[in-house]
C-alpha cells in the first residue's frame, strides 16, 4: 500500500471509531436511564454536593514532597556513591567529553519510594486525626 491509501484507510478507520465510541456511550447512558425510570428514580437527579475531602492537599503535597526529596536522594547517589558504576566517559573526535549515565532507574525507583511515603505519611496523619475526633 503506498502512504496516501494508508492515511485514507486511518481516517476512515478513526471516523468509524470515534461515531462507534459516541453511539455506544448514548447507548449506555439511555439504558440506564430507562433501568432508572423502570425502579422509579429520577435519572436527571444530581447530589447536591460532593463529599468533602479535607486532606486532598495534604495528600498531594506530601506525595510531591517525598517525590522530591526521592529524586534529590537519587541524583546524590548517582553521582557520590555510584559515579563509576554506571558513567563512563567517551572522547569525541574533536575533543569533547561526552559522559553517559546507566543509572536512570535509580531515579525512578527513588520518586515511588519517595512519592509512596509521602502518601504513607499523609494516611498516619489522616488515621491520626480521625481517631482524635472519635475520642472527643
């Protein structure tokens, strides 16, 4: 196939998907709006008000805090502790040093880490504070 009839088959093949993709969700919402109707509930009734949610952001910001401190303690690794295990230096023809680091997962594994303490820290607090709440 040459490249304008494979750009012409995708477009097709998007069109037809995206029209399937619309159908199938007014499909679903009508069904469900008849089961409503059928057990005698209002399908256009919305609550009022979401549940609140006090310590959303200290949860997100304990997560980027210890993703943070998680990226800093791999960066420190990598280049004290572990600089000669994964980087090497090359010479380029015109002199230049390139240095290439082996090391990338060290990075990622330290942002969980870190990301998955913060949110560890911000549920002690949460468990904490709820049973001060219990006790009074």
């Amino acid at each position: 196939m040459e490249p304008g009839q494979l750009v012409f088959l995708w477009l097709i093949l998007m069109t037809i998907s995206i029209c399937a993709v619309i159908f199938g969700n007014r499909y679903i919402r009508t069904r469900e709006n008849m089961a409503m109707i059928e057990k005698g509930m209002d399908p256009k009734f919305k609550p009022e008000r979401p549940r609140p949610a006090p310590f959303r952001n200290l949860k997100w910001g304990l997560l980027l805090v210890g993703a943070g401190l998680g990226l800093l303690v791999a960066y420190l690794l990598d280049n004290t502790l572990l600089y000669k295990v994964g980087h090497y230096v090359s010479k380029w023809d015109n002199g230049d040093y390139q240095v290439n680091g082996a090391n990338v997962s060290l990075y990622f594994a330290f942002i969980a880490v870190g990301g998955g303490l913060g949110l560890i820290t911000s549920y002690r607090i949460e468990k904490k504070e709820l049973l001060d709440k219990e006790e009074k």
